[in-house]
C-alpha cells in the first residue's frame, strides 16, 4: 500500500530518530553551573558563640587574616552603635563587634544566673576573644566599653595593638559633672530612693536624649530607629534590674582609674581619642588627661554629643583609617 505524501515526511523523521538513537545514546546537557557572586570583604555576618552556657551575639566583617579591631559599644545600645562604621574599615581590617550579655541580641540571663559586673563583662569578652581565636586587637572603646576594655588592656598588655577612645572615661575628671551626682548617691547609699533618679536613665525620653543632645541637627544626621532598638531591648523583661545592677558597678570602676593610667604610661599604647565635645554624660574635661599619661595621643574634639557615630561617623572612619594604617602593622 503506498502511503500518502503527507505522512511520509514525519515517518523519515522519526525513523532517522530512532536509528540516531542506537547508534549513540543521547545525554542531557549538564546545567551550567551557578556562579555565585564574591561576597564583599566590607559585607558584614552575623554569628553566636557559647560562652559558658551564654550566646554572645557579634557582628564580623573584613579579611580574618588582616589586623583585627575589637569594637565595644556602650549603654544603652548594642554592637547595633557600629553598624555603619564595620563597612568603612572592613576592607583593610578584621572587624569584630560583639554584644555583652544583657544587651543586644546576646543572651539576657537573670541576675539569679549571671553576674551584671564589669569584672565579669570583661571576664567574657576576654573569653570570648579566645574562643573565636583572637589574640591581638586593636580596640575601640565607647561609654561601658572603656571599663570593660581598659581592664582587658591592663590584664594582656601584649594583645592591644591601638586603642580608639570616643567618649570613654578612665579619669576623675570625666565623671565630676551634673549627670553623676545622682548616680555617685546610688552607689554610695543603695536605696529605692537614691535608686529611682538613675533608674528614670531607662525611659524612652532620656534614651532619646543620649542621641540629641549636644548634637549638631539630630533630625537630618540621627536615625530614631537608633533610640528605639535601644529601649525596645531596655523594656524586655528584666532588663530594667539588669540595668541597675550595672549602674551600681560603675561605681567600681573609678578604684581602677590608677591601675589603668599606670598601663597607660607603662606600655605606651598608640591612642587616637575622637570625642563628642557636647556630651552631657562624659563631657571633654575627660578627653584632655588622656594626653598626661600619653603625651603622643591624638585627640580630636568633634561638635557633636555622646554618640559620635552617629552625626561624625564618616569622619571617625577617615581619622581611624590614617591612624591605625600608621600605627598598627599589617
């Protein structure tokens, strides 16, 4: 029987199909593989570490086998206070920021199971510069992170390459205004009733006054998201009683003032201070002595307040780069 025309086409077809196919197997092609593209150096990643039964929270940017810079942040805030400031150094530096118990997004542990002092704040960093495998640093110290890394400075003068002091005191003179009197009551005489002006330190309205006052124009350079992750982690639970428990032990921080200065002069530290001259908390009466106890420090005075960062951040940024790229050898 002779097959219509119209059929005999897609039947040459298919047998031309089937005689390929026996002759040679016919594989897939391979998708071609995913590129993915290089993470930035300056991108910054986040992580938890255990340290004795506590997860420590940091943030942690930059090349691991470039110097390395330790950044601790202050009161009220977090690791959150560097946000902005990681990316600026994380292309020549190893950035590492990490939140204390109790602040941030590190454990909060009750007073029941962890104990609010700054001998055991520095106690944890220093375990956990250990744990994640870091031995020398350059520090940034801001507000509770002078006490905290002045003490792991006094303890392992061999680890601290530089120090960057903003707003953070190791003097007399630092605390001998306004905003400590009610604060020095408290730690003199612990009491409800020396403890309640320090405790209003915890209300929204003075957490806000941290980041406005002596500031240039808050509303054009200062985020309100700043003041608000801050007391969004001040009204979690317990922390209030966290809080006033560290309060009560900065009154043990001025009896290290000595010990401190005396590393100071000892070791020679390179320090660059960058200070918010309107700071109502650590005003520049307590930048200045810095320059005794170290004659070489360079100290620069910045028109804005107590959370520098967030106003003159950039400027930080350049005045640590040229002073670590001098200071600090790669």
């Amino acid at each position: 029987m002779k097959l219509p025309r119209t059929l005999l086409l897609p039947l040459a077809f298919a047998t031309s199909l089937s005689v390929l196919s026996m002759a040679a197997p016919v594989h897939a092609a391979a998708p071609a593989a995913q590129v993915q593209p290089a993470r930035p150096l300056t991108a910054v990643s986040y992580h938890k570490v255990d340290i004795d039964g506590v997860k420590v929270f940091y943030r942690e940017a930059g090349p691991k086998d470039a110097p390395t810079l330790l950044l601790l942040h202050g009161f009220p805030t977090s690791s959150h206070m560097f946000r902005e400031l990681i990316p600026k150094l994380a292309d020549r530096y190893h950035v590492i920021a990490p939140d204390y118990p109790g602040y941030g997004q590190s454990d909060q542990p009750g007073l029941d199971k962890f104990n609010y002092s700054f001998d055991n704040l520095a106690k944890v960093v220093d375990q956990f510069t250990a744990k994640i495998g870091i031995s020398k640093y350059a520090l940034y110290v801001q507000d509770y992170g002078a006490p905290v890394g002045f003490r792991l400075a006094a303890a392992h003068p061999e680890r601290v390459t530089a120090i960057v002091v903003q707003n953070g005191n190791a003097y007399d003179e630092g605390i001998d205004n306004d905003f400590w009197v009610p604060v020095k009551a408290y730690w003199k005489d612990r009491s409800a009733a020396t403890a309640a002006p320090v405790r209003a330190v915890l209300d929204l309205k003075a957490t806000q006054w941290q980041y406005t006052e002596g500031f240039r124009d808050p509303s054009a350079h200062v985020s309100p998201d700043a003041w608000m992750l801050d007391q969004a982690y001040l009204d979690r639970p317990g922390n209030n009683e966290i809080q006033m428990e560290l309060f009560y032990s900065y009154g043990t921080n001025p009896a290290h003032y000595p010990e401190w200065q005396a590393y100071f002069r000892k070791h020679q530290p390179p320090m660059l201070i960058v200070w918010g001259k309107n700071d109502k908390i650590f005003p520049a009466e307590g930048a200045y002595p810095y320059k005794r106890d170290l004659p070489k420090a360079e100290l620069h005075l910045l028109d804005t307040g107590h959370f520098a960062l967030e106003e003159d951040g950039h400027e930080i940024a350049r005045l640590m780069r040229d002073f670590l790229d001098r200071k600090v050898k790669r």
